[in-house]
C-alpha cells in the first residue's frame, strides 16, 4: 500500500521531446525512463547509480514535481500530481526537497546565509520573524557551522560550506523526503567525505528517508540502505547495499 511506503513509483515513463530544425525539422522523442518500480521506506536512504544519461536525474526531477511524467508517485500516502497546480506543489514542497550538484549555482551570490536560509519560511509563511531566525540557527548548528555564519555572504563560503548551506535550506521545512543529486561529486574528496558523514548524522538525528544520486559506487555504497543500478532508462537491479559491495 502507497502509505506503508515513504515514496513509492509506480510505472513512471518520461520522454524528451526536441525541438524541431527549420522548416522541415522533425521532432524527435526520446524515452528517458521506461516504466520504473521503486518502493522506499520511511527512514531509509535509497541510492541510485548508473552512467551518465541513464535517467537518475530525471527521475529525480520527477518525484520533485518538476518535470511531466507518466505512472504514480505518492509521497508518504500522497500523488505527487504530474502536471499538478501551483497548490499542490507548494504542499509537496514541504514533504520533500533537493540537494543539487553545485551549491553555488544553487545559491543567491549577492544574499546573506541567513537570508537564503529563512527564505523557505518567508515563502511559506511561516512563524514569526522571531522564529525564524531562531530556525535559521538551529539549522546552523545542526548542518555543523556557526550562528556567525548567517551574516556572511555566498561568496565568502567555501564549497564545502555552501554544500552545507544548501543541505540547511532543504532541511528548512523538515520534510520527510531529501532527493540529494550528485551532491558531493563537484566537492573535492576529503570535503565529500564530511558532506558525506552530515547525511548520515542528519539521518540518524532526523530519521530523514533520502534518495542519493550518485556515480561513485564506494559513496553510495557507504551512505545507502539499499541501491537501484540504472541504464537506458530501467532498473536491472536493485537489493541491500551490502550484496552489491560485495561483487
């Protein structure tokens, strides 16, 4: 049953369509994810590997609401609507959330830390001023920095310490669901390592469900419960972490 799950896909396909050439182009659709079962539990954090271009993105994208598909997803009992309204989505968004690849593409260059990171309550509509900014420092301290962080801008940050400030703005809103894509493949690998150990303290403090996108197998073998190995679009596998390891 879809509430026994944290998130569960059901029959998700997405296709890409091009953009026509001229006059007499053609468009050109391309399956990117062709019919994919996945079943995550509450708690548990589920990685996805495979090579570039097999759709670990894009399904990510989809449980995010971002793009159209086709199938189900429900999120802890919840669709997640494909084409959904403004509504909606602004609902889902306080169940689940991202963690992307380069922390200051994601990040406004010209705010403060703590600006960016009370933004999802402001949005929201959430607490007072007075709260939120106590938010903003127990999220601080929770994702391993200092409440003098929140003055500093963007670029006065390293990439370890945006990493870290993103991974707050998604915790901001405590959802139940964090989707973290590649989000420590543009760190160097002792910067990785800690981002790597904060998901881990953060999932044990938390009891965060996660699904890690990633292409290195030794990090999601670490990090993850169990692992989904993707190519072209399909699951040809998926079991405990563990088994995989051991091959």
């Amino acid at each position: 049953m879809a509430h026994e799950s944290l998130l569960s896909i059901r029959g998700v396909s997405n296709t890409y369509v091009s953009h026509a050439w001229g006059i007499v182009g053609k468009r050109i659709a391309k399956p990117v994810l062709d019919n994919i079962n996945i079943e995550i539990a509450p708690g548990e954090i589920f990685g996805l590997v495979g090579e570039s271009g097999c759709g670990k993105t894009t399904l990510g994208r989809c449980i995010l609401g971002l793009i159209a598909y086709e199938g189900e997803i429900f999120i802890d009992g919840v669709k997640q609507e494909s084409r959904g309204r403004a509504k909606r989505r602004r609902e889902m968004a306080r169940r689940v959330q991202a963690v992307f690849q380069d922390p200051a593409a994601s990040l406004n260059p010209v705010k403060r830390a703590g600006w960016l990171l009370e933004e999802p309550l402001r949005v929201h509509r959430l607490g007072s001023k007075q709260e939120r900014l106590k938010r903003v420092d127990e999220i601080l301290d929770l994702v391993g920095l200092d409440a003098s962080y929140k003055d500093r801008r963007v670029n006065e940050l390293s990439v370890g310490q945006k990493q870290r400030i993103c991974i707050g703005c998604a915790l901001m809103l405590k959802p139940e669901l964090i989707i973290a894509d590649e989000a420590v493949s543009a760190l160097d690998v002792s910067v990785g390592a800690q981002i790597l150990n904060l998901f881990r303290d953060l999932h044990d403090q938390l009891g965060l469900g996660m699904v890690f996108i990633g292409h290195n197998l030794n990090q999601v073998y670490y990090l993850c419960d169990r692992i989904a190995v993707m190519r072209e679009g399909r699951i040809l596998e998926q079991g405990e972490a563990a088994l995989f390891a051991e091959r």
